[in-house]
C-alpha cells in the first residue's frame, strides 16, 4: 500500500467537494439517499479530516465541536482501500485533533455492521440501538486520554 497522509481541510474547497463525493458513494448511494444541500449547509460548523494516498482522497471524517466533546460522523474509506488499516489510522488521526483541542471524549452514531471497528477502536456503547438513515446505529463513547 502506498503511504497515507492525513490533513484537515477547509469548508468549500475541492477537497471538501472530492471528500462528500466519496462519502456520497460509500455511505449514502448504498442506502438510496442523497445529501441535501440543507445537511450539507451545516456542515460549515465542522471539522474535515482526510486521508490521501497518491493524491486522491480516499478518506473522510468529520468532527462536530460541542462542549467538552466532541462527535464524529461520516467515517467512510473509500471502498477499494477497505481492510488495509485506513479507517483505524483516520479515527486515530480524529482523536488526536480532538485531544489538541482539549476535548475530553468523542461521541459517534455507529452503523451496526461498523460497531465491531469502533469497538476495536475502543468505543463504548452508550444505550441501545436507534434507527438513523434507515438502518440500526448504535451511539458509542471514547474518553479521550492526554496520557
Ligand atoms: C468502517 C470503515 C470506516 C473501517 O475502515 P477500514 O479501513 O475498512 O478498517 P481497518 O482496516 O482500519 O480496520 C481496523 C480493524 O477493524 C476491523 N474492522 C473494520 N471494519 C469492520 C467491520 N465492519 N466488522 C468487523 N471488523 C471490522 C478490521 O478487521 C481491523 O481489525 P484488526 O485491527 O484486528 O486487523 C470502512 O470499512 C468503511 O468506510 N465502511 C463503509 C462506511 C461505514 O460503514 N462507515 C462507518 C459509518 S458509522
């Protein structure tokens, strides 16, 4: 696999762009939805986390900023580089900007068949399963440690 670089990247640019692209393709054409240009409007508020590999992006998170945590949504890689350790080392990308900007923990509605990652991730559940998009999502927690 080539090398992966991380970034964050602005609201509106064409990383932006390539970035709901990618998870328009693996996260909602799955499901027969598409973003609405209302969901994608709030999106201005958030943080874009991506990763590279030869100059196409190939993964994308965002954090959403709350008090003393945060909530991570829109987890995707793309779905040729699935399985190689992307995903993990994108969480693992989000929860060290989350620790430099002092938030204590990171929050995420997990998809059922993703919660086996999150909680390799060490994510805990939080309740019980909930409906979101049209399929079972279930709400985890990672305390986050300065340590
Ligand atoms: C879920 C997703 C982000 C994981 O990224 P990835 O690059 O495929 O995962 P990784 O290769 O980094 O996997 C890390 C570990 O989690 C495990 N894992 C990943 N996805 C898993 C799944 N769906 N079920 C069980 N285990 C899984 C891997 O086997 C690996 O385990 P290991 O450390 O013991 O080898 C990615 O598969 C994806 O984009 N899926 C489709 C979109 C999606 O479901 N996003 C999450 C929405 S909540």
């Amino acid at each position: 696999m080539n090398s992966i670089f991380f970034k964050v990247i602005t609201y509106g640019t064409s990383d932006y762009e390539a970035s709901v692209a990618l998870r328009q393709e693996v996260l909602r054409t799955p499901l027969g939805l598409v973003f609405s240009p209302e969901e994608l409007e709030k999106e201005a508020h958030h943080i874009h986390l991506v990763g590279f590999s030869d100059n196409k992006l190939i993964a994308t998170a965002s954090l959403v900023p709350e008090q003393s945590a945060c909530k991570m949504r829109q987890v995707a890689v793309h779905s040729c580089m699935q399985g190689q350790g992307i995903g993990s080392k994108l969480v693992d990308f989000c929860e060290s900007y989350a620790i430099e900007k002092g938030y204590q923990s990171i929050h995420c509605h997990a998809r059922e068949y993703a919660v086996p990652f999150y909680t390799k991730k060490g994510y805990v559940p939080e309740g019980e399963y909930f409906m979101e998009v049209n399929i079972p999502h279930l709400h985890m927690r990672k305390v986050l440690s300065t340590l």
